[in-house]
C-alpha cells in the first residue's frame, strides 16, 4: 500500500482496533495470475509474540484451494473514510480529498483440520452474537445439522506475517484545516468515527 510518512500508523494496537472495530474484510488472493477476492468476516488471534487472522469460506467457493500454506495472501480492512470538502478548511486553495483509515495484513492462509474448524467456527459466533440477547450458539443445533454446516465451510488462519496501518486524516494539514474539515464531516452527518480520528489526530 502506498503510504506517504505523515499518514504511516504503525502502531500495532490501534491497527488490530480497526480490526476489531470493522472486522468484515476482504481476501484477496493470486491463482494463475488472476486476481481473486472473497468478503470476510475476521478475527485476530494472539499466539505468543505472533498474531493470526482465523476465518472461514463457503466450502463451494474456490478461492480456499489457493490456501496451501506457502502463497501468500492480502486481507484489507476499512476503517472510517469520507470527502472532504475544501471550503471546511480554514486556509485557502485548498483541493477536496477523502480522508480515511486502512489496513492491510499480508501472509499465507494455510487451511485447518475438521476439530479445528469447528472452534474457530464457535469462536466466530461467540464474538459476534456477544451483544445479542440471547446469544445463539452452535451446540443448539442437532449434532447431524452442525456436522453438515461444518462440512459446507472451509476454515483457515493467516499467519500475519506483514501488517500495513494507513491513517490519511489531514495529518500533512494545518492544525486550524484539521479542525476545520472535522467539524465539516460533523456538521454534514457523516462519519463519527472519522471526525474523532480526524480530531485524534489533531490534539496529537
């Protein structure tokens, strides 16, 4: 990812926040020179110093057969994002842009055994069916249903080998033009989340 050094966020805990905070991903692979992407929902794992990306796909999508362990893969995460207005800054001669923040993770996904597949399955909807009340749970279904669902997906880790944190937030900016294009992004409806990265950046 191109990354100019005002926008470089390489600190590791607020980029697996962004992971943790927009979790849905995409997959991207390289089979025979073709490109090739998938829509994931991730989670990271930590495994002493190292950190894992665990996942699963439909077992009818093709994409898992690139998952040999050896050829590597790129998952991107978006995070807050939006325009910019130029008339939002307080100096002049300014251009729109978007500002917004991303990551990216890279490494090899190496498929998981069948009692593997099945806690990072748990472990999935676990986290994601926390804030519901109550929350559904696997071991509800009757043991044939479940072992056909598991049968019908595909689970894998990603070692992450490579993480790249971008945060494009006006950084290059004037302390008065971030505060300003903030307050715009407020003042419009739009993201909330990039107004107080945005202004995050500025109290920095």
């Amino acid at each position: 990812m191109y990354i100019p050094p005002d926008f470089l966020e390489d600190d590791q805990s607020k980029v697996e926040s962004l992971i943790r905070a927009f979790p849905f991903g995409m997959l991207v692979s390289c089979g025979e020179g073709v490109p090739v992407a998938s829509h994931v929902p991730f989670l990271v794992e930590q495994r002493g110093d190292a950190r894992v990306l665990i996942a699963h796909v439909a077992r009818a999508n093709p994409q898992w057969q690139m998952f040999d362990g050896e050829r590597e893969a790129l998952a991107i995460f978006q995070g807050p994002h939006g325009y910019i207005s130029p008339n939002w800054y307080a100096s002049e001669d300014r251009v729109p842009t978007w500002n917004y923040a991303a990551v990216h993770v890279y490494g090899a996904p190496h498929i998981v055994g069948a009692e593997r597949t099945q806690e990072i399955i748990v472990t999935l909807t676990q986290h994601f069916e926390s804030s519901l009340t109550p929350p559904w749970q696997a071991d509800e279904l009757p043991s044939s249903k479940l072992k056909a669902m598991l049968g019908a997906l595909v689970a894998f880790e990603i070692p992450m080998s490579r993480v790249e944190g971008k945060w494009k937030l006006g950084q290059n900016r004037s302390a008065a033009d971030r505060a300003g294009a903030a307050a715009g992004v407020e003042a419009m409806g739009g993201d909330l989340d990039l107004a107080a990265l945005m202004c995050s950046v500025a109290k920095a």
